[in-house]
C-alpha cells in the first residue's frame, strides 16, 4: 500500500505534466518519455513505478491505451448465456496504432477466434464492439468499479467504460464527469469526446506488452514477473528495462522471489535461463 502522501504526489506529478500538454507546453510523448526515464532511472518500488508510468489503475479508475499498453476483449461463445465463459469464449486483442505524436492513434481490433470449445462455422455477433474507424484520437480505458450503475430493472449497467477524445483538455473533462457521475458515459454531452460503456457480460482489460524468451507476451494488469511467467518456473532469472537507449538489469532485493513479484510497465525483457 502506498503511503497517502507519496501517492498523492505522484498524482499531483502527472496533473501537473498532463496541464502541460493540454497548454502545448509539451508533447504527449514528451510527458510520457520523461515518466519512463524518471522510473528507469531511479531505484523504485515497483507498484510506485507502475503508477507513475502507467497512471492510477483501480485507484482513480483509469488507464491510458497506447504504447506498450493494449486493450484485451473477451464475450462468451454462446449468446444465450451472457456472462458464462465455461462453454467457451470468444477473445481478441486490439491495439492503437499510432497515427502521429501527441499519444494519438486509431483503434484496430485483431482476429477474433473461439477459446474453450470447438470452433463454430460463425462466431457469434460481439455484444461490444470497438470503433475502429474514429479519427484519431486520445483513448482511455475508465473503470467504475467502485460504483452502482444502476439498470432500469435493478443491478449494474456497466463496470467499464472505454472513453475517447479528441485532446488532453477534452480528455480530462470527460474523466472528471465520470468521477462525478458514471452513468453519463451513455449521453456524454462533452465535445470532442465518446464513451462506450462496456457491458458485464463482456471483459475488457487492458494489458502491457513484454518479451519472454524472446516470446512476445501481454500481461493484464497489475502486471507482474510471474504473471508473464505463468506456469514458468524460472532458473535463472533476469529482467532487462531500456534505459536511454540501452537494456540495463533490473535489480532487486531478494533475488529471483522478488524479481518474481516486480510490477511491469511495459517493454521489459523477461529470461529464464534454465
């Protein structure tokens, strides 16, 4: 858990740098080069270098997409059976590809394909679909977890919702309305700005992308070693970060156990030497 003060600075951190790309003071990915640097340059705790880089996931209800972070999206093979994944699910990755600086890209879904059960000759109309043509833009993944979206009929609408603008300013007055208030993603009256609820029945998280034994690997958040691991048992464990330029180790006391426990923030490379 991180102290109340420091963690509050941090947010303070990349308030101050996020008004700063909104006034053009600096670009996007200048903000988000100097979050990286100052996170590999510096002995950290590894939950506090997750914040910093990646923003306050499940603490302010938020996570950006783009760079080395990507959307997963998954929905039950059988659409009779909203929320029921044991007969099979249907998943795909979706990536923003960058269409110019400033953290700007264009949302593209990959190949679907069925997990869990025989493959059917059709697969089953997404209840939750990305839209890939929008210009580009700015796109957020905004949960709301910590509230009751309530349904006509009683029980939550939604947990989630994948938010989209057109600028930094646009962006965060989207992100302060649900704050306030999570039930304006379905009529989000803000210019410049749309916002998809995400249904219960469908998982969309977001992941960041790393390399294991060469293997390109996505981790869903909190994203730890072991999680890119999985069943992995590790000999010889290393994990390399790029730091200007260059791939340095990652040092840890406590060895392979706390090496194991290492939050990511994307872009690592991941051996096991065995």
């Amino acid at each position: 858990m991180m102290p109340p003060a420091l963690e509050r600075g941090v947010e303070g951190l990349r308030a101050q740098l996020d008004e700063e790309v909104a006034a053009g003071c600096i670009s996007a990915d200048s903000r988000a080069a100097f979050l990286r640097q100052l996170v590999e340059g510096l002995t950290l705790n590894s939950g506090l270098a997750q914040k910093i880089v990646l923003g306050p996931y499940f603490s302010e209800d938020y996570i950006d997409i783009g760079g080395p972070v990507e959307l997963y999206l998954a929905y039950p093979l059988a659409p009779a059976r909203p929320g029921d994944y044991s007969h099979g699910y249907v998943e795909r990755t979706i990536h923003l590809v960058a269409t110019g600086s400033g953290g700007r890209g264009r949302l593209v879904a990959g190949r679907p394909h069925a997990v869990g059960a025989a493959v059917p000759n059709e697969l089953p109309t997404p209840p939750f679909k990305v839209h890939e043509a929008d210009p580009s833009r700015l796109v957020r993944l905004f949960f709301v977890v910590r509230y009751e979206v309530q349904e006509p009929g009683g029980g939550r609408d939604h947990n989630a919702a994948l938010l989209t603008a057109e600028t930094q300013v646009e962006l965060a007055r989207a992100s302060a309305r649900l704050a306030r208030d999570p039930a304006a993603c379905a009529q989000l009256d803000i210019a410049g700005a749309t916002c998809q609820p995400v249904p219960l029945a469908v998982e969309l998280e977001a992941r960041v992308k790393v390399q294991v034994d060469g293997r390109d690997v996505a981790v869903p958040l909190p994203a730890t070693v072991a999680m890119a691991l999985g069943n992995d048992s590790p000999g010889d464990l290393r994990v390399y970060r790029d730091y200007k330029g260059r791939l340095v180790p990652v040092s840890a006391d406590g060895g392979t156990a706390a090496l194991m426990n290492l939050r990511l923030i994307g872009g690592e490379h991941i051996f096991t030497r065995k």
